[in-house]
C-alpha cells in the first residue's frame, strides 16, 4: 500500500520524530473517507476551536506575559511593513491593566515618531508609557461609586474582582456571602448592618486603596421625630383651615 512506508507497522509511535507523527496523521485522514456532513461537523468544529483559542482567558501569568510577547512581535513586523509600503506613522503601546500581571511596558513606533512625545507633549516615550500604565491599573477606582455597576454574589471572583479590580473587604466572618435579603439569621444581619455602618465593611482596590465615596449616613430617630411633629403640625394646620373655610361658605349660604 503506498502510505504504509508513512506508517510503522511495529506500533512504535513513542520513536517517531515530529515530522513523522504529522505524516503519519495525515495518512490516516487520507485513508478514511467523510461524508460531506461530518466535513462540514469537523470544519465547524475547528473554527470553534480557533474562537475559543483567540478569546480565552489565560489562567497563568506566564502563559499571558509568552502570549502577549508573541502578538507584540506581530504587530511590529506589521507595523514596519506597512510603513514600507504606504510610508505612515505608527505607535503601539502595551500595558498590564492588573497590578499582578507580569507583563512589562512595551512602545514602539515607526521612523521617527518617539520625538511627538518629546516635542509634541512635553514627555520621553518612556515616561508617557508608564503614565499609562499607571492609569490603565487605576482607571477603575471610581467603579466603586458607580450607580450602574451591579453587585454579582455568585460569580464574585470573576464578574466583580476580576473585571472591576475591586474586592469587598471586612465581610462579617460566619455570615453567608449573598443578598441580604437572603440572609434569614437575625443576628448575621445585624453584624452585617454594624459592619456597614462603622464602615468595617467596605470596597478596596486590589492596590489596596479604599473607595472616596461618602458613607451614607443613617438619620437618628430624634431627627426623625422633629420631622414627623413638623409634618403633623402643618397637616393640622392645613385642616383647621379647610374647616374654617368650609363654616365661612355655610354662613353666607
């Protein structure tokens, strides 16, 4: 047969060199024939694959600083063939946007265009790139005080630390992590309610930073009361003079 030289008969896989396992893979592709649905199947699959591939989040911070270094090389050699090519001016520039990633400041441009920062700005290129990366790690500060964002107790790690680079800190300890009105035990509610209003329980960057915003303070019950006897008095007010008006139009009647 005109593919067995491609494979070994001896079953002895484990002493074949890359090029031989590929050859021999693609031997066996070749042996087997596919309906046009399972092409189709197969095709779907691999673009399935590769999507995944480009939009996957890295667990590792090593497998991110290789990704990132990898891409980085990339672009640039896009970057210097499309200026032979058209002759533009381009810069890139590469941050982390967490304070734990690995991956170190990148800057590049095409021809000459390190002298803009200097002469347009005001800056070296090296000094603007790390004012990025310093905004790029604290942009998400105000986020706390937000009135849009939404708090998510089930998947906190990664729809609320991991996408807004804040953490809730002094949660009372015992206490379920969930809504508070799911809580049914009547002293983890207060402990919380304390926790809340001393501000032991509070949100931090991951720089460790706490929230500017103003605790909302809770009015005492003589406030409160000052306010009720001042609604009454005026309601009172408001009623002797509706009964006034009313004795006024009987007697002229």
């Amino acid at each position: 047969m005109r593919v067995s030289r491609w494979i070994r008969l001896d079953n002895t896989s484990d002493t074949l060199t890359r090029k031989e396992q590929v050859a021999k893979l693609h031997a066996i592709i070749r042996m087997k024939k596919y309906t046009p649905d399972e092409q189709r199947d197969m095709m779907q699959a691999l673009k399935d694959y590769c999507n995944e591939k480009e939009t996957s989040i890295h667990l590792l911070n090593h497998a991110a600083n290789m990704d990132t270094i990898q891409t980085q090389r990339k672009i640039v050699e896009l970057l210097d063939g499309l200026r032979l090519r058209t002759g533009i001016y381009s810069t890139i520039m590469v941050v982390h946007g967490h304070i734990n990633n690995i991956i170190e400041p990148f800057i590049y441009g095409t021809n000459n265009s390190d002298n803009f920062f200097q002469g347009g700005l005001g800056f070296t290129p090296n000094e603007v790139v790390q004012k990025y990366e310093q905004w790029a790690c604290t942009q998400n500060e105000s986020t706390i005080s937000h009135p849009n964002v939404c708090m998510n107790y089930k998947k906190y790690e990664d729809k609320v630390v991991q996408n807004y680079s804040v953490c809730l800190v002094g949660w009372p300890e015992g206490a379920p992590f969930t809504r508070p009105s799911n809580i049914g035990t009547v002293g983890h509610i207060r402990r919380l309610r304390d926790a809340l209003k001393s501000d032991e329980c509070h949100w931090e960057t991951l720089d460790g930073k706490r929230s500017s915003a103003k605790k909302c303070c809770v009015p005492s019950a003589r406030v409160s009361n000052k306010s009720r006897a001042k609604a009454s008095a005026k309601a009172s007010r408001k009623k002797h003079a509706a009964v006034s008006t009313k004795f006024v139009d009987s007697d002229v009647k």
